[in-house]
C-alpha cells in the first residue's frame, strides 16, 4: 500500500515547475524521514475567524504515530470536509476535537487545538463539559434503544433538564433541522430503532444538534446508507451548515465536492493542502492533491 502510494506521488520533473518540483519531493522526503511536511494552506483560509484551530497537532497511539504536525483553521460556518485515502488520520484528527481519543490506551499528544480560542488540552479541561460542546455523528447510525423523542433529546435530559415542553420543544426543532419531523411526528412514543437506516441517521444528526453545540463532527455519516438516503443527508449538512460549523470526514470525493465548503487534503497523517473546495478540486496547488482527487491513488 505504502510502497504504491509513495510511487503515486512521486515528483514527475518533466510536468511541473521548478518550485513545486521541490515541495513534492519535500513531501516524499518527509514521509520517508518519518517527519512533518508543512502543508499548502490557500490564502483565503489563512486567518480566518477560526472555530477550531489546530496548531502542530501530532498524536500518537503508543508508538506509533498518526498524526504530524497538523496546523490549520477551521472557518465559522459552514461545511469543512477532511478527505485523503485510508489510514491517513481523518478519523483520528476529528476525534481528537472531543477528546474521543483519550478514550484509548497509550494515546499521546503534543501541539495545540483551540475551540473558539478554549484550549481542547489543557489540564484543567474538564473532557465532560468539552464534549457537550460538541455534536458527533458516526459511520453507523447508533440510536439509542429508546423512544425517538427520548433520543433526540438525551443529551439534555442527562445534563438534568426534566421541563416536559422545554424538552418537547427541543425536540420539534432538532427534529425539524434534521429534516425528519413530518415523518416521525405522529410516532415520538415508539422505538427508535424501527426507523430506517437514512431516518436513524438523521436522527443522530438531530440528537447531535439538539443541544447546539458549536461544532457539528461527522465521521463518513453516509458510509451505511444507500444513495438516496445519502442525498437526503447531504442536503441536509447543507442546510445545517447555515447555522452550525460542520466537518465531515469522507473517502467519498463526490460527496467532498458537492457538500463542503472548503477541503483538506491528508495523507499519512499530515495534512498536505487546504483551501476552498472548487480550488481543491479543480485547481489543486500540490500534484499530490491533483492526483488523489483525481482518483489516480487512494
Ligand atoms: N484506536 C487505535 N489504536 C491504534 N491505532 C489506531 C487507532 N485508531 C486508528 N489507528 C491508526 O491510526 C492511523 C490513522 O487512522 P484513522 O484516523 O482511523 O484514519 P482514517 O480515518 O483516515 O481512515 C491508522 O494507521 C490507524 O491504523
Ligand atoms: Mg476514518
């Protein structure tokens, strides 16, 4: 896998001019020495009102490392996709925002993350609070064996709210932004786990923003669904976006391309180029970015 990806992006001298010719081979270069490779940030993503901020954010899982160095900001509102093949650290990176990964054994970290200027790895964070700060979606929709009102509105009943039309107030309005209230109205009392796989989905996104959080994190929340639910969802983060920061990890550059706003691109564990979404894709700065996006490897 390494050996064909390191050949994929290989520097091609006779395509490229000079000064990029030797950014490529710093990045090949940098793989190869096991170290960091600082990333082409596009200019209109450089000191932006950040939500979250991440300064030379490495991790580690015991020894071995996923994470080089990562710096970037990412921008208020709207959709940000982290896209880049298998294994580069999209899920780990998303997970470090919630602290999600503390959870595991041996994981180390060094370098900053900020959210809305809050250090994310201070000592004194309180990991409980960070993550009610936060809505996360996964790859399988994971409602909770319950009622679909009792789901989309735990996160406030376990934070102690017990106030019956604050709670099904709550409930409409997530329920509405998920775009999933005129199907399930008549049917809050029952099971959430007859719903479908794309309603199940969009009732994670509800649960996940019925506490308005500041960040909105979904990890390949299409990847279990079939297309048309998948529109549905997309459409959806897109309306979303409006009012809440978004980052959606995806292998899925279609999905990258139609639904986000701006794009970052990793590969082995660093993040390689970052800029808006059109320019990413279309006018990538880096070749290795030219060739991922342009399904040559990945
Ligand atoms: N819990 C874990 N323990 C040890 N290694 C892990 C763990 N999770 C991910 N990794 C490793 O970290 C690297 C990045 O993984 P991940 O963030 O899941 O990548 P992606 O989401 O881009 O597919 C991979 O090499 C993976 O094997
Ligand atoms: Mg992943």
């Amino acid at each position: 896998m390494i050996v064909q990806m390191e050949h994929a992006i290989k520097p091609d001298v006779t395509q490229v001019e000079g000064q990029q010719t030797a950014r490529q081979s710093d990045l090949v270069e940098a793989v190869r020495r096991g170290q960091a490779f600082p990333a082409e940030i596009h200019k209109s993503l450089q000191g932006v009102d950040a939500v979250v901020d991440v300064r030379e954010f490495s991790l580690w899982y015991g020894a071995s490392r996923a994470l080089y160095s990562v710096s970037f900001s990412i921008p208020r509102k709207g959709v940000t996709a982290l896209i880049g093949p298998s294994g580069c650290g999209k899920s780990t990176l998303l997970r470090s925002i919630n602290r999600l990964n503390d959870l595991v054994d041996g994981v180390r970290v060094e370098g900053q993350m900020l959210l809305n200027q809050s250090p994310v790895y201070a000592p004194d964070v309180d990991v409980i609070e960070l993550r009610k700060r936060l809505g996360m979606v996964f790859q399988k929709p994971n409602p909770f064996p319950m009622s679909i009102f009792e789901n989309v509105i735990y996160p406030l009943r376990i934070d102690g709210e017990n106030r019956r039309s604050l709670l099904e107030e709550a409930c409409e309005r997530a329920l509405r932004a998920a775009a999933l209230w005129d199907e399930v109205k008549d049917r809050l009392r029952s099971s959430a786990l007859r719903l479908s796989g794309g309603q199940q989905q969009r009732l994670c996104i509800a649960r996940a923003i019925v506490a308005d959080p500041e960040v909105l994190l979904l990890d390949e929340p299409c990847s279990a669904l079939d297309p048309l639910s998948t529109a549905r969802i997309e459409e959806l983060i897109h309306e979303i976006s409006a009012r809440y920061t978004v980052i959606i990890v995806t292998h899925n550059m279609q999905q990258a391309a139609r639904v986000s706003k701006q794009t970052a691109f990793m590969y082995l564990g660093r993040l390689v180029e970052f800029g808006p979404t059109a320019d990413v894709f279309q006018a990538p700065r880096l070749r290795e970015t030219e060739q991922y996006v342009s399904g040559r490897f990945g």
